[in-house]
C-alpha cells in the first residue's frame, strides 16, 4: 500500500485527511515541517500532502528542503489560504499541486491518483 505522509500540525485537520485517504493509502502524519522533512529522509514514503502554514518550519520551506534532495518526491500543498500568491509560492517552493481547504475529497483523491502514476 502506498503511504501518504500528511504535514498538519492542526488535529481535526489530519482527522479528516485521514479519514479521507485510509482507504487507499498508508496515512503517516507530521506535526510540522522539521518532523516532515525527517519522515521523508527515514524513507518509504510515497507522497507529501504539506500544510503551509505550520509552527517551527512552514511548509514551503520543508518543501524546498525535500525537492532538493529528493526532486522526484510528489508534493500537494494544502492550505486554508487560496490567494493567487500563495498558489505561486507554493509552486515556486516546488509543490507538484495546489488544494485548498477545505479539502473537496474527490478532487483530493483524484489529484493524488494523478501524481502517483
């Protein structure tokens, strides 16, 4: 089964992400951006769902930490902020997709599919 690490440092948030994708996937979570870039250096994950907006290291900054070692690894930025700015800095960190919260699911699991053929 393919595993999914979700970035979110809010509980109710990684509840309903996790809810949403254990039917399909592996559903690892980090608090933050520290303990994101750490779970993709422990290996065996398959993709990274990254909150940008996380205390201690924010997102788009765990997001250019991974791409440069690890550029081949499918990142979705998620955030509750869906300025056409945030969008940009989003994919200028690297990200590989841009959803916003709250999450539509079908889209969610659609854009997933989408990255991890």
């Amino acid at each position: 089964m393919r595993r999914i690490l979700v970035a979110e440092d809010n509980d109710s948030n990684f509840i309903l992400m996790g809810y949403l994708l254990k039917k399909h996937y592996e559903v690892i979570r980090a608090i933050n951006g520290i303990d994101a870039v750490e779970k993709v250096e422990q290996g065996g994950i398959d993709m990274v769902l990254m909150d940008l907006k996380m205390p201690e290291m924010d997102g788009l900054q765990a997001t250019r930490i991974i791409k440069e070692k690890y550029p081949d690894m499918p990142i979705i930025a998620l955030t509750a902020n869906a300025f056409s700015s945030d969008r940009e800095q989003a994919f200028e960190a690297g990200c590989d997709e841009f959803l916003s919260k709250p999450v539509n699911s079908e889209l969610c699991l659609e854009t997933i599919a989408k990255l991890l053929k």
